[in-house]
C-alpha cells in the first residue's frame, strides 16, 4: 500500500467520522429542516415573483415570502390543529373515557348493532391515535416554537442562498453534473407535485368540509374535518367517508335542510375542489398513486410521530424519483458500457 493510497483512506475515514459526528449535532432539528424544505419547494414560485417584483433584493423577497407563510398557512393550521386537539381531548373524556362507546353522529344513524360496534371500536382506536400523535406536538409549546424558529432560519437562506447550495451539492457529487441537475430537478418536481397535488388538497378539502360542519351543526366540527383530511388520502372515497355520516346525522336528527345543505356543500365545495385546484398545483412531477400517500402519511405517523406527516411523503418522493432517474442513469450507462465490449 503505497503513501496515496494509506492518505486517501486516512482522509475518508476522518471524512466519514466528522459526518457522523455532524450527523448527531444536527439531529435534534432535522424536522425542522424537513419542514423548511417543503416549504422552500412549495414557496419557491412565491419567492421567485417577489424577488423579481423587488428588483432582485433576495434578503427582502425571502422575508416576504415567510411573512405570507406564517400568516396565510402556518398561523391558521396552528389554530385548527389547537382546535382539533382540544374537541378530541374533550370528547375522549367526555364519551369514551366514561366507557359510553358510541358515537354521537353514527348513533343516531340505523344501522346493525354488529357495525355500530365495529365501527366505533375503529373510530375510538383512531381517536386515541390521533389524540397520541397530536399531544406530542402540544406537550412542549416552547420546544414547538423554537424548532418553527430553527425552520424558518433555514427557510430563509433555502430561498436567499439556494442557488448556491444547489451548485454546491453538484460540485461535491461524483456524478456528472448533468445527472446531478436532473435528479435534484425531478426530486424538486416530484415533492411538490405530491405535497402540493395531494397533502393541500387534502388540507383545502378539510377546511371546506369543516365550514361546512360548522355552519350545518355537526358537533366537533373540527375534529371530523381533520379525519375528513385523513380521508381525502383514500383513493376512490375520499372525504365522503366522513361527510356521508355527517349528512345521515343530520338527517336522522330531523334536520333535513341541514342535511340537503351539506350534502351541496359536500358536492360542490369540498367533492369538486380536487379537479379544480389539483390542476393548478400539480406541476410535471411524478405520479404518486393516492393510495400509497396515504400508506406514507400513516406510516410515517407512526414511525417518526407529527414530523411523519410530511416526512413519509417526502420518502416516497424521493423514492419514485430515484425510480425515474434508474432507467436514464443506470440502464443507459449499462447499455453503454454493453456496446463498447467487443
């Protein structure tokens, strides 16, 4: 083993060490460098009008771009998720902890004592589920708001520097530099058509059917609007899961007009947003069937707690990223080397 050779391996060997090591000292705050990035992906078009508006001021336009985040998504999701917490908090004690099984919406409803059961059972495991994910985020406001705090630094030198880390990224890799701008490019496309194509959607549906609860009298209207969200991921049902019962409670409790209201507003506001609005926000990114969203929201629920609910989908993205670069990369550099054989 020669002197370079024993100097490379000294060098990867400390590299691989110190990025370990940075590795831990970041760990603490990747979820909000995951959020910082998803916002970055879907503000970026914001951004990039603002700073063109602003004759090219990026500190300025970056500052402006988070000033519209907070008040326009981040504030109003704060309260609904509040909201959320605290009629299921309430309802967990009120109903299920005093062992009254049942539902108020789904009791008034004719159905089989065989599926009331069930369907209660189901509906109180996924409360308690829900309640369990939620309570982390609100067990430590302090650490909530400096981790938001610790996304939006970020956030603002993803949008003021982002360029410039961009080249940085491809410089660094060992592939050429037009592989590098692909994959970075497909992975921007296909994260923001996902959180975009399905995640706001899904959150624009909840907050319509939630009006709609609250102006038809549906008790906890933001509790069922949150599982409304939950239920736009189901390809094929959607929000109908929830909004269905609603409306047969209202009907069963003799408020019919109630009940032919909401089934409009259900229809028109909530059921027809997705072919309006996906359109728009769905860029050229990869496909991601519905279905597999939902299994990624879920799972990473589940695995990483409140972070997962945007971690899982970014996995996925990159995964189905990856699986489109695979066949121009890998196969075709194959196909390459095949030819040159003799």
């Amino acid at each position: 083993m020669n002197h370079k050779t024993i100097q490379t391996a000294f060098f990867l060997v400390l590299l691989i060490g110190a990025l370990v090591m940075v590795f831990f000292v970041v760990k603490p705050f990747i979820g909000s460098l995951v959020l910082a990035f998803t916002l970055a992906v879907i503000f970026h078009p914001l951004y990039k009008q603002l700073r063109k508006a602003l004759n090219n001021q990026r500190s300025l336009a970056s500052l402006l771009t988070i000033l519209i985040i907070l008040i326009v998504v981040l504030a109003p999701l704060a309260a609904l998720s509040i909201q959320v917490f605290q009629e299921g908090k309430d309802f967990y004690f009120n109903t299920l902890a005093r062992g009254e099984v049942t539902l108020e919406i789904l009791d008034r409803i004719p159905l089989p004592d065989e599926w009331r059961y069930n369907v209660t059972e189901y509906l109180e495991q996924g409360l308690v589920w829900l309640l369990e994910h939620l309570g982390v985020v609100f067990s430590s406001v302090a650490r909530v708001v400096f981790n938001l705090f610790i996304s939006l630094i970020a956030l603002y030198f993803l949008f003021k520097q982002g360029g410039e880390l961009k080249a940085r990224l491809v410089s660094f890799s060992p592939l050429s530099d037009k592989f590098d701008v692909d994959i970075i490019n497909r992975l921007q496309n296909t994260v923001s058509s996902v959180i975009k194509g399905v995640i706001v959607v899904a959150i624009v549906q909840a907050l319509l059917a939630g009006v709609g609860f609250t102006i038809f009298g549906i008790p906890s209207p933001a509790l069922w609007a949150m599982l409304a969200m939950l239920a736009a991921f189901v390809p094929g049902v959607g929000t109908a899961l929830v909004m269905v019962p609603a409306v047969l409670y209202l009907f069963f409790t003799g408020h019919t007009g109630a009940a032919i209201g909401l089934t409009i507003w259900g229809a028109l506001a909530v059921g027809l947003i997705d072919n309006f609005l996906s359109p728009m926000l769905v860029g050229r990114g990869t496909k991601i069937h519905s279905f597999l969203i939902l299994l990624s929201v879920l799972g990473g629920l589940a695995l990483f707690g409140p972070l997962g609910f945007l971690l899982g989908p970014l996995l996925i993205s990159f995964l189905f990223a990856l699986l489109d670069i695979y066949p121009v990369l890998i196969l075709r550099e194959h196909s390459h080397n095949h030819e040159l054989q003799p």
